[in-house]
C-alpha cells in the first residue's frame, strides 16, 4: 500500500536499478532511495519487457523453481550431480532446465572436471523482486 504523502516523482534516470546481465536498467544517484518500484514509475520499454519476460518465463516452471531454491539451500552452489535426485529427473533433463536458468541470467555456470556446478548470481533474484515489487514504499 503507498504511503500517504507527495506522489513518487522518480524517473528512470534517478534510481539505478541494474537488471542483471541482460540489462533492465534506471539509473541511481549515490543517496537516492528507490519510491516505487520500475513499474509504477514508467511503462516498460519493449526491449525490457522482453527480457523481463524471458527471466520470469525462466522461473515458471515448477522443476526450475525448485532447482533455483535446491541451488540456494546449498549455499548459493551445487554440481548437476547432487540436483537429478531431488527432482527426480535425468541428468541432461536437469541440465536442460539449469541451462535455461543461466540463459535468464539468474545462474552462472562452472565446469569442474566432468561436472558443472551451477550458482545463483548474486542479486538476480533481489532484482527481479524489486522490479515486479508493488510495495517499495512510494
């Protein structure tokens, strides 16, 4: 719910918000404090519509949200090999499902000898919820 006072007058050029590596980007000044979430201050441009779309397209799937909180209770680490288990899915089935999640940019990718060990880029997640966020105090 707002707060009551004067309407939230940022722009996208006043608060830095970066978008991980795909890039929905506004700016920040050093002291500025995020009023409204990017949604309430503008429309989206296409292109950022887009590649919002891709990461909570990425998250839509019940076996990939399970994989992204897996990959978290591991301490923000796991190799392919300790997640088939708990999905109860095959090792390229699961493989498939990370590589996606890497391609929405909420994961990076590490090859360790013959596996891959997969880790949450950190402040993906914390991006993601501060865009789609409706209470940030405007």
């Amino acid at each position: 719910m707002p707060r009551p006072g004067p309407p939230c007058r940022r722009t996208s050029t006043d608060v830095n918000v970066r978008w991980h590596d795909a890039g929905v980007t506004t700016t920040a000044g050093p002291a500025a404090a995020v009023c409204c979430s990017p949604l309430q201050r503008e429309p989206l441009s296409a292109q950022d519509a887009q590649t919002l779309a891709r990461t909570v397209k990425a998250l839509a799937d019940p076996t990939r949200l399970r994989l992204v909180s897996l990959v978290a209770a591991h301490g923000g680490e796991a190799c392919v090999c300790d997640l088939t288990e708990p999905v109860g899915l095959s090792q390229p089935t699961v493989s498939h499902h990370l590589k996606v999640l890497v391609d929405a940019g909420l994961m990076t990718r590490d090859k360790r000898g013959v596996w891959a060990y997969y880790a949450l880029v950190p402040g993906a997640l914390d991006a993601l919820a501060r865009v789609l966020s409706a209470d940030a105090g405007c």
